[in-house]
C-alpha cells in the first residue's frame, strides 16, 4: 500500500445484509420489532448478495429442488433454484395450490395455520432444501419439512435470511435433527 494511504473497512456479507434490513417497531402488535426484508429486495446489489450466499452454499451440495415456504421464501427460493438450475416447489397456505394436496397444520402463538403442498411437488429420494425468509417460532418450516418428507423427499438442510434465536425456533429445528443455515441474527423480536 502507498504511504498516507488507507484501506476501505472490511464489511461481511452478513453484516452488509443485516444493515439492510428495517426494523419496524411495535408491528404487528405492540413490543414486536419486525424485521422487515423488503430493502433487501429493491436494492439490486443487495439482492444479488443476499442470493449469491445461498447459491454459494448449495452449488456442489447440488439439491434436487428448492421448497420454499409461503409467501417471502418464494422470493428467494424460487430465484436460488433458477440460479441452480433445479426446481421450485411451493409450499402455500391452506386453499391456494390448485390440484391435490397434502397439508400440515401447526401451532402460532395464538392459534393455528396450515399449509400445503401438492402431492406430486417432490418424489421419493428428492434432496431438498427448504428456504423461508425468517425464523421464529420454527413452526412454519417444520410443518413444510413433514410434508415433503410425507411424500418420500429428504430436506437436507433449512435456510433462512433471518434467525431470531430468542424464540426459540432455530434451536427446536436443530434438536428435530434438521440442518439449519441462516444469514444474521437478530436478538429480540
């Protein structure tokens, strides 16, 4: 380096997608901090960094296809899965997928959802890897790992943008046995 000159501070993809993500108070009930990914999306440069990391990851790991769960884990999984070259499968709310499912319902905080998968969406052996764009509860992505191994497939790892380890979802991921990525964490909810 040149005398007097001074090296730009190093930045992590980690850390350069967590300054992009909004925190927005007090949503969707007084006390949360929503973690809000959307900046992520409209920037472009952000975007494909946050896209490249999980390419990165499963390049060699070579999947059979990328699930994805309702609706943000579309965004990312389906354009993962296109940078693969694999399959997309969704796995939607209860009563939007058209042709015959298989369904799952599990626990919210206050009440319970459902979510589904057609029946023909992965085959015995598949290898998949479920994409959604946060963790919280765990909830929804260990409903979308039992119905796609309901239908033969291995889910070889869960991933996620965001973890938010204080409730405990990533935590009971890991203890069901599942392999779990995440980008960054958050502490708090």
């Amino acid at each position: 380096m040149m005398p007097g000159m001074r090296t730009a501070p190093t930045v992590t993809p980690a850390d350069y997608i967590r300054s992009h993500i909004r925190t927005v108070p007090d949503w969707p009930a007084p006390g949360v901090l929503f973690r809000d990914i959307t900046p992520l999306l409209a920037n472009p440069r952000v975007f494909r960094v946050l896209i490249d990391q999980f390419v990165h990851r499963y390049f060699d790991v070579q999947p059979s296809a990328i699930a994805g769960l309702d609706a943000r884990g579309f965004i990312i999984g389906a354009v993962v899965a296109y940078e693969l070259n694999i399959g997309f499968v969704p796995i939607r709310k209860k009563g939007k997928l058209p042709f015959t499912t298989v369904a799952e319902t599990y626990e919210l905080e206050y009440g319970s959802a459902t979510v589904e998968l057609h029946t023909d969406a992965v085959k015995p052996g598949d290898r998949v890897v479920l994409i959604d764009d946060l963790i919280a509860t765990g909830g929804t992505m260990m409903a979308g790992r039992r119905l796609l191994e309901r239908l033969g497939a291995e889910v070889i790892e869960g991933a996620a943008i965001v973890d938010l380890p204080e409730l405990g979802g990533s935590r009971r991921l890991r203890e069901s046995g599942l392999a779990l990525h995440t980008l960054v964490d958050f502490a708090g909810h």
